[in-house]
C-alpha cells in the first residue's frame, strides 16, 4: 500500500505541474501545453542506469554531473528519477536507448532554464499560493489526510519542503509562460473564418443528425412484380404520412428494418456512421420532412429528418470556438518552441553524458 501511494504521490506532484493552469487563462479559451516539469523521485523497482562512465572509485555515482545549464547542475541521480517516473506513467517496460537518455536529458534542460528565466523576470509565488496548490495535488491522491502522505515521503526519504519547492518551481515556470508566451498570441474572426471555409468539410464531419426510418422489403423471390409492390406501398405510406399520420406507428407495423419496434428511430447518428448513400439521402431533407421512396439492395426506405447539426447558429458558434482553440493551440507551440529557442541561444549549456 505505501509503495503504490508513494508512486501515485510522487507522480501527481513531481509531474503535477504539467496539469497546471497558466494563470489569467479564462475557461472558454484553449489550455496551452504545459512547460515540462522536473520530474521528482523514482519508484522503488525496476533500477534504472543510464550508461555513464563511472569512476569505481566514486563514493556516489548518482551526484555525478550530466549536465550544466548556466550555473546550474544537473546530476545523474535526477536524470534516472526524471526517466523512472516517465516509464512508471507510461507502463514502458522496455530497456532504455542512449538516444532516449539524451532526449529526456534534453527536456530538463528546457525545464531548467524555464525556472531560470521566472527568476530572471523576477516572478514570484507565496506560500499560501503553493500550500493551496499543493492541497489541490494531494487531493487527487489516494491518502488519507496530510500526515499520510507526508509518512510517505518521509519513507521515500524525501521531504515536504522539497515537494513545497517543486510545487513553486511548477507555477513560477507556468506563469512566465504566460507572460512570454500565451499573452502574447491573439486570434482575429479573419483567421476564424478563413479555417472555417478551408475545412467546412471536415467540420461538418463531426456535426450530428437524428432521423426515423421504414423500410419496405420485396417478398422472398425478390421478381419484379415484388420490387414494384413494394415501391407502391412505400408510396402509399408517404401519403399517409404526409396526410398527419403517425411515423413510428407506421414503422411499428410496416418496417422490416430492426428500428421498427422502437418507432423507426435510428437515433443520434454521427456523419459517417450510415452507408454514403443512404446518409446523403437524409441529409438532403429539411427538419421534418419526409423522403420519397429510395431504393437499395435491401428494398424502398422511407426517411423523416428529427434533427439536423449545421455550421449555422449554435452550430456555427460551438464550431468556431473549436477553431479559435485549433489556431490558438497552434500558435502557442510555434512560440513556446521559439521562445525557448531564445534561451537556449543565450544560455550556457554544458551536456556531460
């Protein structure tokens, strides 16, 4: 029990941050990617070493420096916790490459010299903030108050005021993102629109339909003589329908399709969810109208349109806050990766694996 709370403690708040809000960000606007945060200690299985020369000499490999980002240094005892807690999140069981070692090195370099940079722009968070945050992660967790987790981390040999500075780290770093970044990004109804028109398509995709069906099946033999009885009373039943009567009665009687007992309701259906043709035929009515007999492999359908999604009124509104969350997500990635190209360029970076 104490292993599994420690892995799934350690976890929400080492990796916590990367669930983090950037502060000043409204609900209806898109949530920017998280910056990477440091990841915090390994689980207690499954000992990870990435391959380092070691002198045997050393008292202590783990203190050994991977690398210095300005004046500040990453060991090798970081860098096995970091990629520890990414495999325990993704379940990889997998041995790891020299090539997935220095990418992962990589990404705590980025987070470093993001802390780095909240120092430099002088951004600061207080301690009822971090003591709110840190609450908020421990709720998520499987314990049973604050003593228990911080049993854990004490078990684990870790400290509450390590955890505290983690947590700081995490919104100094989310905050400076948004000063840097997502403050900076707008998108204008003309950027809106010019998506819109070059993807109605593929939005329309996603918009649904409801409608009610009868199908009129030929007698066995399936001749002739038995196609056209069957258009002819699919015909008739047109006319009764558009003379009042009752759609779902009709179906209940008449239809040989499965939807028949409940009424001919196909119900809610996504675009794409019916054979082409037959889909084409219900989206060429109107709300409410009834579709003359359609022909198919299996006999005459009869189609009343319920309801139908469009690119227009609410449609139009929910489609175009997808839109501004699409351009919005990708002009924050574009910059969040040329900011931190900025810092990059102007840092000293020191890679010693």
């Amino acid at each position: 029990m104490i292993c599994r709370l420690a892995a799934a403690g350690l976890l929400a708040l080492a990796l916590g941050g990367c669930a983090a809000s950037s502060p000043g960000r409204t609900n209806d606007e898109p949530k920017p990617p998280p910056a990477t945060a440091a990841p915090g200690p390994p689980k207690a299985e499954q000992p990870l070493e990435p391959r380092v020369a070691a002198n045997p000499k050393d008292e202590d490999v783990t203190d050994r420096v991977v690398a210095v980002v300005n004046n500040d240094a990453i060991t090798l005892g970081e860098l096995q916790e970091a990629i520890h807690h990414y495999r325990y999140q993704t379940r990889q069981e997998t041995p790891v490459s020299d090539e997935f070692i220095k990418q992962f090195l990589t990404k705590m370099i980025e987070n470093r010299l993001q802390v780095q940079e909240a120092e430099r722009e002088r951004i600061a968070v207080d301690d009822a903030e971090v003591e709110e945050e840190l609450t908020e992660r421990i709720k998520k967790l499987d314990v049973s108050s604050r003593g228990a987790f911080e049993k854990v981390l004490k078990e684990q040999g870790l400290t509450m005021e390590a955890i505290k500075k983690r947590v700081r780290d995490d919104l100094r770093v989310a905050r400076v993102i948004n000063r840097k970044v997502r403050l900076r990004i707008s998108v204008t109804e003309t950027e809106i629109t010019k998506y819109l028109e070059a993807n109605r398509q593929k939005l329309e995709t996603g918009l649904a339909y409801h409608a009610r069906h009868i199908l009129i099946a030929p007698q066995e033999g399936a001749s002739d003589v038995a196609w056209e009885t069957a258009r002819i009373k699919a015909e008739l039943l047109r006319t009764q329908l558009l003379q009042g009567a009752d759609f779902a009665e009709l179906a209940r009687q008449h239809s040989r399709d499965a939807s028949a007992k409940d009424g001919g309701d196909l119900g809610t259906l996504k675009r794409g969810e019916l054979a082409q043709d037959i889909e084409a035929e219900i989206l060429s009515l109107q709300q409410g109208e009834i579709s003359r007999p359609y022909r198919s492999s299996l006999g005459y359908h009869l189609f009343r349109l319920e309801l139908k999604e469009s690119l227009e009124g609410e449609g139009l509104t929910r489609a175009k806050a997808q839109i501004r969350e699409i351009l919005f997500r990708e002009k924050f990635e574009a910059r969040l990766d040329a900011w931190l190209n900025e810092i990059k360029q102007r840092a000293v970076i020191e890679v010693r694996l």
